[in-house]
C-alpha cells in the first residue's frame, strides 16, 4: 500500500509524460458484471495512458452472462491477455478467476471489497492532511457493505483508529474486525463516532444488487446521514468523503455535498491516479 500510494505522487504529477511506458505492448480484459462509471473510465483511461490497450467485456456480452463456469473463462483469457480488471458480485469470483487465470487481477469491486475506491480515499486524505496514521475515520450508514469492509482492512494495515456508525443490522461481523485488527470501534452512536474525528466518510445505503431491500434500508438508516450537524462535531477542518454516486438527501444532504464537492471530486480522480499505481506495481 504503501508503494502504491508513493508511486502515485509521482504518475499524478507526470500525467501525459509517462516515460518509459510500463504496459506497452499489453492488452487487458476488463470484466464487468456491475454497471460502472468512474471505475470503468479510470481504468480505461490509466491502462492507456500507460501504454497499453483494453478490451471491455460486459457479462451480459460473453459467455460468463450464459453460465460458463470462472474458471474455464479464466482459463482462456489468461493464454490471450496480460491482465483483467473484474467488476462482480461474489468475492470468489475475483479469486477463482485470478487462480485460473494465472495473471494480474484487480478487483474493481465485488459485493465484500471496493479496495481500489479505499486506497485513492487514503490518497486523497494524505494528499490534503498529511499521513493518515494516527488519525480518526468515522463511517456512517451501511457498516456491513463493502466500502466499510475495505476501510475495516486499510485501519488494522495503515494505522488509523476506525469509527464505523451504523444500525444494528447493518454493522460488520465481530469476526471481521477481529481478522483485520487495527483500532476499530462499531457503534450506533452517530454522534460519538463524529466526535473529534478527522475525516467523515458515506456511501450509498443501497448498494448495487440489494435493491429489494431498498424500502427497509432507507427506514432503518435514516438517522445515519452526514449533514451539517454531524460535521459541526467532528475537527475543525475535518474532510468528507463519498466514493459516489450520491443520493441527496438519504447518506449525505445536498448543503453538505456541495460544500465538500471539492474533496469529493478531488477523491473521484484519483482514481485514476491510484489505480496507475496499482497498475505499476502489479507489472513491475
């Protein structure tokens, strides 16, 4: 992580001067199950600009979307590309395809991970506040999805206390936070994990693929919105964050959004910034 975020200083201020060019010469498969904006665009965006060429390969587009099994999938595009960014549901799918590919594998995001989003969230909090070890996160609303997940990991690896504010249904696995470790606390007090904190940080409160649960999900997190209340609580100058796209009104208010769309917009491209980093590191 630690690389990766160095390195991405470096492609962010030399972007359009890329010398030498570490993926020329590649050819990537990008494999979207999930529909996607800033994730399908900084990939496109960071591969070539790197060098190298992408093919995108939605589900509904080849055999994956007709029952073909990961691995026989895998099996084939490992002996004809050079990488695969996959976009999916199910947590194994990323693995069993990176077992059965046998080449890099990104996960763009799955149903339990979102880590590209988290290391460009730390990036962009670095960027503006210095390291991030030491310092307070606190998420709010959907405890058990899988941007609170990647910040579960990142806090017991980069060294910053974790506050996640959540409804009882939808915190994380006690046996989730014990595997990733670090300083984590998990708590339905919005107002105590606000308190003092550096960065407060949201995501949408129905996820891609939980969209029947949509009416019950609403209802019980209405309390957990980031709005000028809840920022007026945490360290003078603390950042927001949203790894978009937003819903006004529901995690976050429209007044709060916009007086921190800098921040989030800032985050959003890097993106495509970390992900080069990612790139680099994987080729390298």
């Amino acid at each position: 992580m630690e690389k990766i975020l160095a390195d991405t200083v470096v492609l962010k201020a030399q972007r359009g001067r890329h010398l030498p060019q570490p993926l020329a010469g590649q050819i990537w498969a990008m494999l979207f199950s999930k529909s996607s904006t800033r994730t399908r665009v900084s990939f496109e965006v960071g591969i070539r600009e790197l060098g190298g060429d992408v093919i995108f390969l939605p589900s509904s587009e080849i055999q994956l979307g007709r029952g073909e099994p990961i691995k026989d999938t895998a099996r084939v595009l490992g002996r004809m590309v050079h990488g695969a960014v996959f976009r999916t549901f199910a947590q194994s799918d990323v693995e069993e395809f990176a077992r059965y590919a046998g080449i890099p594998t990104i996960n763009a995001l799955t149903d339990r991970e979102h880590p590209c989003q988290t290391l460009a969230d730390i990036f962009t909090f670095q960027e503006k506040r210095g390291p991030i070890k030491g310092k307070v996160v606190t998420f709010i609303g959907d405890g058990a999805g899988n941007m609170a997940n990647s910040w579960i990991f990142a806090a017991g690896k980069a060294g910053f206390e974790l506050r996640i504010a959540a409804p009882t249904a939808f915190q994380p696995s006690a046996s989730l936070v014990k595997q990733a470790g670090g300083k984590i606390t998990v708590t339905e007090d919005v107002k105590a994990a606000a308190k003092g904190a550096d960065l407060l940080y949201t995501d949408v409160w129905v996820s891609m693929g939980k969209e029947a649960e949509s009416a019950r999900r609403v209802q019980q997190m209405s309390g957990y919105q980031i709005n000028a209340g809840v920022v007026a609580l945490a360290k003078p100058g603390a950042l927001v964050m949203h790894c978009l796209p937003a819903y006004r009104g529901k995690e976050i208010d429209e007044e709060t959004f916009e007086a921190n769309a800098q921040t989030i917009f800032d985050e959003a491209e890097n993106r495509l910034h970390v992900q080069k980093g990612i790139l680099c590191w994987l080729v390298g």
